[in-house]
C-alpha cells in the first residue's frame, strides 16, 4: 500500500467523525433535537479508525512516541485534544443513551464542540506547511473546515438511514446549508487547483498526469456534483427522502477520498514525522 493512503483514509474518517458530532450538538441547541446515541458511536468508532490509521503512517511505537514528545509541535497537540474529545464524544452517547445519565450530556455537548473545532484547526495547520510549497496557502486550512462541515451535515442526514432510523426533521434547512458548504468547498477546491499551477512545478507536472485529472474530475462529480444535485432536487421537491441522504452522504465521503489523493500526491514525497537519532 501507498504509505500516503493510511492520511489519506484518517484525514478523511476524523473530520466524518468529528463532523458529524458536531453537528449532531448544534442541531439539539438550535433545534432542540434529541442526540442518538448509535450515531455518536458511530462518529466515535470513525475518530479512532482515523487516528490508527494515523498511527500507522508514523511507523514504529518510537517513532510515534517521538513525534508526540515535543509541545511545540502541532502533531502533540493532535495528540493531546484528541483523549478530551473521544471523552466528551463517549459523555454525550452516555447521556443520550441512559435517562440516569441526562447530567453528564451538556458537559460531552461542550466539551465535543470545543475539542471538535480545535482538534480540526490543529490537524488542518499540521498539512499548512508553508516550507512545502503544495501547502503553503491557507487555502488547506479553509478547505479542512469547509469540508469537515460538509462531511458533519450529510453524515448526520445520511448515516441515520444506514442504521434504519429516519432522517431528521430539521433535514430541509440542514441540506441548504450543506449546499452553500459543497459550493464553498468547490470554490476552494478550484482556487486550490489554480494555486498549485502557480506556485510549483513538482504539483504542476502531478496535475499533468492523467491519472491526477480523473481523480480530479471524480472530486468534482462525487464531491460536489451529486450531492449538490441531489440535495438541490429534494429542496424543490421539499421531501428528504432517505437515498437522498444516503447518496449524497456516501458520494461526498468518495469525493472527499479523491480529494485527499490529490492533495498528497502534489506535495510528494511526504515526510512530516522527525527522524529518530540512532545511537
């Protein structure tokens, strides 16, 4: 396996799971809307894939404990968010899950949003490296927000379905800002693109391969196309059926693969772990 496509599968998982978290708290302080405890295992089981998946990309457990041993570094900071956000993510399933459990549920809803936003602000500075030109826009940054709020909105409508419970009832307003999130997110998707033409020639000649264009062109219809499509027909139509959710949901998250490809193909070869001195 490509050693790139373990990121590739954890950026991705991570913000699906804290996404859909995160969601899931703001629709229940907005809308008042109860939060299902199946799909906050379902947003933790996806954060700790994510971070496996991470872990075997740094290699060996020396390697690993090396990267996380500097403060300074924000790969530690990674690190350090991720334990309170797993523990306000397992209080907020706990209290959803158990009416004797109610009062731990405001404290896993704060707790989720702030170690949520900060845990996808680090991880998006992590790929912000302004010393690897493919990187050096804060175009990474937004592009890992916009997305994560994509990928929170159409998991919470989608996943549910998956595990044979109802879409929820706020769907029609959930699904037009998920549409201005896949518009934002093609915006900066093409900005992204049209930077990496710019700035290096190692991204240029990757984008020139035809490999490279078709996955680029699968991020547009997956990533955006169908989903925009299909969420754009359901507003019209003012019904949120379930393959509605569900399609849009899964080729968002085929998308947003495709996407990850890219992004570390035109910044080969990757290399954001310290070596280890051997004595």
């Amino acid at each position: 396996m490509n050693p790139q496509y373990p990121l590739v599968f954890s950026t991705v998982l991570m913000r699906l799971g804290v996404g859909v978290s995160m969601a899931q708290v703001l629709v229940s302080f907005f809308a008042g809307a109860p939060v299902a405890w199946s799909l906050s295992l379902f947003s933790i089981g996806s954060l700790l894939l994510g971070v496996l998946l991470s872990m075997t990309h740094l290699g060996q457990p020396v390697r690993f404990m090396n990267s996380f041993s500097n403060l300074s570094s924000l790969l530690s900071w990674e690190a350090i968010l991720t334990p309170p956000l797993l523990i306000s993510m397992s209080l907020l399933a706990a209290g959803s899950y158990s009416n004797g459990l109610h009062n731990v549920s405001p404290v896993g809803k704060i707790g989720t949003l702030v170690f949520g936003f900060s845990l996808i602000y680090v991880t998006a500075k992590v790929y912000h490296l302004k010393a690897r030109p493919a990187w050096g826009t804060s175009l990474v940054v937004y592009e890992f927000f916009v997305s994560a709020l994509c990928m929170g909105i159409l998991g919470y409508l989608g996943i549910p379905p998956l595990m044979g419970t109802p879409v929820s009832s706020e769907g029609p307003f959930l699904v037009a800002l998920a549409m201005m999130g896949l518009a934002a997110e093609f915006v900066v998707g093409l900005c992204y693109w049209r930077y990496l033409r710019i700035v290096s020639a190692s991204a240029y000649e990757a984008l020139q391969e035809k490999v490279t264009f078709l996955q680029f062109y699968f991020w547009i219809i997956f990533g955006f196309g169908v989903p925009f499509v299909l969420s754009g027909v359901a507003l019209i139509g003012r019904e949120i059926s379930a393959f509605v959710s569900v399609a849009s949901f899964l080729s968002f998250f085929v998308g947003a693969l495709f996407w990850r490809v890219i992004f570390f193909k035109v910044a080969t070869p990757l290399k954001i772990t310290p070596e280890i001195a051997r004595s």
